[in-house]
C-alpha cells in the first residue's frame, strides 16, 4: 500500500473499487488488490449516475475520448485531465477486406494506430496518468511490452512528470527509440516482460517508490477503464448502436474484456438499445495462454514462456485471462492463435484490401478474423468490428523482407521497358 492520499473526484460517476473475485467493495484510491481474498479490483459505477448520461452531452464533448468523461472514473473536471487528443480514431468500412473472406455483412477495421504514440496504449495511459495525478502520484511508471511505454513516456513529456518505463530489452528497436525519445528514464530488463512485471510489482511496495504510479500495478483499476473507450467510440460511430461480433488481440485480456464491459454499460445506461454481440480473442501461437485454454474449455489459464513476433502481445502469465475467458464463453464467441507466418499475411492482408498498416498484433487480430470466418466460428452474415491496436512502422523489420520496391531503374523510359514496366 502507497502512503498517497486517497481522494475521490468531484462529480465521478464512480463509486466504489470492487472485487472481482470476492465482490468485496472498497473506497475509490490507489488500491489494486483486495484486502479479504487479494483478488483484482475494477472500478464500480454508480448505476444512476451513468444513466444520466446522454448521447447530446457526449456528442457535444471533444473529439477526444475526454468526451466520455461521464461514463469514466476520473477526467470529469477538464483541468485535471491529461488530454493528448488520444481517441475518435478511424472506424473504417473494409468492403475489400470483408469480400475476399467471404462476408456478406459489413467488416469494419477500429483503427487505432492512429493515436498520438500510434497505438490503442495511448487510451488506458489518459486515464491512468490521469488518475495518477488526481490521487497525487509525483512520477509514473509501468511495465511494459512496448506500447504503454512509448505512451507513458510521451504524456508524462506532456505535463512534465518525471517518468520511468521498464521494458524488456529485447523489444524491437523502433519500441526502443520512441520509449526513449521523450526523454524519461527507461530501463532495459534482461528477461521477459513476465519478469519485467514482476519486478515492478515488488518496486511498488517499496519506499522508494511510494509517491510513482505504476500505471499497470497500483494505478491498474483506472488503467483498465481507458480500454472501455474504444467500445464506447465504436457504438457512437456506428449511429449508437453495437456490432454483432468483435474481433480483439489479447495480451493480458484486458481490453478485450472492457470492451466487453463498455457494451453493457452502454446498453445498462440507455445510450444503446439493447442487442445480442458475440467477442473473439487473438493471440499468437508464440503466446497462447488464453486461446489455448479457451481450446481446452480450462477455466485456468496455465502460464507460458512467450515466443514469435508478436512482442507486444508476449504476456505468458495474462492476468486477465480468466476474465477474457468468460467474456468470449458467455457470448457465444470463440478465440483462436495463429503462427509467424499468419501474422505476416494478416499484415498484408490489411495493408492491401484497406489501406491500413498494422503492427504484429493487428496481423494477429486479422488472421484470427480469417480463421474464424473460414471455419465457420465467426458468424460471416453478422456485422463485425475487428481491432487494429498499432501502427506498422513500429515493427517494421516483420515485413520488410517481403516488401521492396517492385524494380530499381535508371531515370528512363528504356529502365521502365527493361523492368517489364510498359
Ligand atoms: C497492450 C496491447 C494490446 C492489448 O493488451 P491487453 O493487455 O490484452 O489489454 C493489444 N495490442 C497492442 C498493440 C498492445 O500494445
Ligand atoms: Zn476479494
């Protein structure tokens, strides 16, 4: 436990931690674990408080996911809000995509590569640096697979707190640059981003580290709401209304299941009409430990020791996992894995029925989409919105062997004809 004030926010909706294991309720403030069964806790809403809400207030809101202020636990007064512009991201109609693998219903690509650090990350670190500072945190920290890091580097550059971002050493180099470019204090881990996580969980219990928020240990509660805003951005863009079926990535499986959450609270608040969606888990199959359980019909996720391409996604031991589980279970969907070489034609796949350059875990979410289309799990009649969580460029050195320039010529017509070209 941190020695940090605990202060409940004007006017949140918000109002208690909960339990998701026991359901024992605590005060809102910088607690993760509960105190009877050290389970994790999420935030609890005040049920009337989000039904205030309406579709006019949001939609008269900034093009930000600051406009779901409401619906989220902290952020109400917009000066304490750390606003990076992050969110109202691109839903895109794949027609192409959605053609070559069979759907007759629209296919639809979230894409959220186009946030500020180019990745979904820069949504759950608003929330949570956010959060970090209501409670009073002087410096911000996390564990980090590559994405967040480059997030919490680059808002705690914004406001001017001290940051440190741990990561495994071995992330790709573009993950590396960006982390250090905003000019914080990033650590190279040598191990595993298991290890990594580890580590900080038992820096947080440290003096030391009494006044710095973890963004994804002490300060996770907040951290995890931030995903729900791409759930709420989807329903809003489709005219107030949600898709069928999703298709999302997981690492530790917490976005995939408050998406989930955003669905219902959506439906629970009035702001949706109520409707029945299916949710379908990607992993890789370097880093299965949820799909592999789903395959299984476990209820316990057995841990891994992550390998392949999709860095971003290499969480062994998810702790989410179980949660994701019964998200997908109670929906009727389904999860599947795929390999190094499905990524990279997921990858290209995207790139070129939709003009979308995804990172290893959009090839992963994509190539899921068309497993599940081509055996029959994923539903190709029924509307879906399939998640694309980051941007190429950041691990570029996946696809660059197969990604040349057609033909190299002299400055003539004659270099055109020689190449075959005209
Ligand atoms: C972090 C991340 C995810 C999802 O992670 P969860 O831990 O499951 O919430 C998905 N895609 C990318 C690119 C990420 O960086
Ligand atoms: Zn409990």
């Amino acid at each position: 436990m941190t020695a940090v004030a605990d202060r409940p926010t004007l006017g949140s909706p918000a109002s208690a931690l909960v339990c998701r294991n026991c359901g024992a309720q605590f005060p809102l403030g910088a607690q993760h674990a509960c105190f009877e069964c050290f389970g994790p806790l999420e935030i609890g809403y005040d049920a009337d408080a989000l039904a205030r809400v309406t579709r006019a207030d949001i939609e008269a809101g900034p093009h930000s996911l600051w406009r779901y202020a409401g619906l989220l636990p902290v952020g109400q007064n917009p000066a304490t809000r750390v606003d990076s512009g992050t969110g109202m991201t691109p839903l895109i109609r794949a027609d192409r995509l959605a053609d070559e693998l069979g759907f007759t219903a629209p296919v639809w690509v979230k894409d959220d590569s186009a946030n500020p650090t180019h990745s979904f990350k820069d949504r759950v670190v608003s929330v949570a640096i956010t959060a970090a500072r209501e409670l009073g945190f002087s410096r911000i920290a996390c564990a980090s697979t590559g994405n967040l890091g480059n997030s919490v580097a680059a808002h705690a550059a914004r406001i001017g707190m001290p940051s440190i971002v741990f990561v495994p050493s071995d992330l790709e180099a573009p993950k590396i640059v960006q982390s250090a470019i905003y000019g914080g204090t990033l650590v190279g881990i040598e191990g595993s981003y298991d290890d990594v996580n580890r580590l900080c969980s038992e820096l947080s219990e440290t003096d030391e580290f009494e006044s710095t928020g973890f963004v994804n240990v002490n300060v996770r509660p907040y951290y995890a709401e931030g995903s729900k805003t791409l759930g709420f951005e989807v329903a809003e863009q489709l005219g107030w209304r949600l898709p069928a079926q999703y298709v999302a990535p997981m690492a530790s499986g917490s976005m995939l299941t408050k998406i989930n959450k955003a669905f219902k609270e959506l439906v629970a608040a009035g702001l949706v009409p109520s409707s029945q969606w299916s949710v379908f888990g990607a992993q890789s199959a370097g880093c299965a430990p949820i799909a592999t359980a789903f395959a299984s019909g476990a209820d316990v996720v057995v841990p891994v020791k992550p390998t392949g391409i999709a860095k971003s996604l290499n969480i062994g031991n998810p702790a989410d996992g179980p949660y994701a589980l019964d998200a997908v279970r109670g929906s009727g969907g389904a999860m599947a894995a795929v390999g190094d070489e499905e990524i990279r034609e997921g990858i290209r796949l995207l790139a070129r029925t939709t003009g979308v350059f995804a990172e290893t875990a959009g090839g992963v979410t994509v190539a899921v989409l068309k497993k599940l289309a081509a055996s029959g799990e994923l539903d190709t009649s029924r509307e879906t919105v399939v998640f694309n969580t980051g941007d190429g460029l950041k691990t570029i050195d996946a696809v660059s062997g197969g990604a040349r320039p057609t033909a190299v010529i002299p400055p003539t017509i004659k270099g055109m004809r020689a190449a075959g070209l005209l």
